[in-house]
C-alpha cells in the first residue's frame, strides 16, 4: 500500500492569506483564503494561520508546513 501525503501552504499576502493542501504532491484538496493585512492585529493573523493549519490536517497529518 503506498502511503498518502500531504503538505499546506500558506501565503501571506498584504490584504488576504491565502492556503492550500495539496496530497501526493499532485492534487489540491483543500484551499481557503482569509482577509489580513493591516487590517488585523498580528495576535489574531497566528491565531488564523493556527487554526487553518489545524483544520487542514484534521483528515492526516501534513509532511510539511510552508509560509
């Protein structure tokens, strides 16, 4: 049985964070896209980036985190 895996991606943009989950380094599973920026404090961008990430590897466990 070949094993599945994952990695997520986050980009940090001016305005908007922006994530993905891509399996078998072939096929995006999952993608969401967040309003930052200066419009919110760094506290509250962690503690998005921290919950992204947690509801993306609810399904398995990520081989890596990218920002």
């Amino acid at each position: 049985m070949v094993k599945s895996s994952s990695i997520i991606g986050l980009d940090i943009g001016g305005t908007t964070v922006k994530a993905v989950k891509i399996k078998n380094r072939q096929s995006i599973v999952m993608q969401a896209a967040f309003p930052a920026g200066g419009r919110i404090s760094r506290s509250k961008l962690a503690e998005l980036i921290a919950g992204c990430v947690a509801d993306f590897s609810r399904d398995d466990r990520p081989e890596a985190v990218g920002l």
